[in-house]
C-alpha cells in the first residue's frame, strides 16, 4: 500500500529529476544530492577496470530486463556532470553485468546495452540487481564516453553488501544510492566526468 510518505518522497524525486521517472518505484528512499559532489572542489568519478566480459557495439537501448528474466527488477539511473556540476548532453553510458545466478552473457547482448544522456545528462536503465559473481561483489560495469574527452570506465557498487568488504576492487566513492524493497529497487548514481 503507497502511504502518504511515499507519495513525497515521489513527489521530491520528480521535482529533482524530471523525466527519470524513477517516482514509478515504490519504496523510494533517496537522498537527492550528486553523488559525488561537483563543484569546485570536484573530483572526477573514480576509474576502475573493464573485466573480462565487456563486449563492445551493444544495442542501443534502455531495457535490459527481458519478460520473464529471473531477478529483482532494478531501475538505475542518474546524470552525467561535468566538474562545474553542468549536465553533458550525448554522453554514451555503456552498462553490462550478471544475471541473477552471477552469469554474464559471453555470447549475446543480455543485460547488455548503451544510451546517450539526454540534453539535461540525464541517463537510466530497467535491468535487474545483478547476481553475485564469484570473488566479487555485487556490482554493475559501466564505460562513458562522452562527444569530446576520454572514455571512463568504471564500476558501480551497492550499499549494505557483505561482499564489499571482501573485495578488492570495491570503493565507496562508487556506491549508488539506493531504495526500494525485496520486490523493487532503485538507484541512483551521478557521474562527473573530468571535463569542465
């Protein structure tokens, strides 16, 4: 049942990001700053490692959960900064990780795909919370590459995991913020790219 505190809290996610549509989740709990802070003390959002399982030239598209697709449904999404904490328009946000059993897709394009920010930065997907994948903690891969700069690849990483301790790829500066229940989440993750 949507309580009175919900429907606020949907109202407050609207307000700050129009479009995003992220009011449609129940349990919204986030807070609304940039993650992390830009400005002028901005520091660029952390680099990290591909993997072994990036494939390149994805499709283009912003619904990575397919009918059926076993998983908690999982809507992620945010902008794309700049160090002065402007939106970058045509950023393209490149994401993959595994199913909900830890696998990745090595042969086609599942939970596999790209968009481009829009005019405000503004980026998200539909996809599912990615399965553990041995070694590691949850996790979502990420490459951006934006009209003019270099291409950042990196890593996005979920609050409360007991796995983040344990592994050694894992930083804080990369951790979403998150909502929802055992039926839904939603995250939400600013990027600021090195570029003014």
């Amino acid at each position: 049942m949507t309580t009175r505190r919900d429907l606020l809290l949907q109202a407050a996610m609207l307000s700050a990001l129009p479009g995003l549509g992220f009011a449609q989740t129940r349990g919204l709990t986030l807070p609304l700053e940039p993650t992390p802070p830009c400005g002028e003390q901005a520091v660029p959002t952390p680099e990290q490692t591909e993997g072994p399982y990036y494939t390149p030239q994805t499709p283009q598209k912003t619904q990575l959960r397919e009918p059926g697709m076993a998983g908690i449904p999982l809507r992620i999404g945010g902008l794309v900064l700049s160090r002065r904490c402007r939106p970058v328009a045509r950023v393209m946000v490149d994401v993959w990780h595994a199913d909900a059993n830890g696998q990745y897709d090595n042969a086609g394009y599942r939970l596999r795909g790209h968009q481009f920010s829009d005019a405000d930065g503004r980026w998200q997907f539909e996809t599912i919370l990615p399965g553990l994948y041995p070694g590691r903690t949850r996790h979502i891969h990420v490459k951006l590459q934006p009209p003019r700069g270099d291409i950042l690849t990196t890593q996005l990483y979920f609050p409360s995991e007991p796995g983040n301790a344990r592994d050694g790829l894992f930083d804080r500066r990369l951790l979403v913020q998150m909502g929802g229940d055992d039926t839904a989440k939603i995250a939400r993750y600013d990027f600021v790219l090195d570029i003014d």
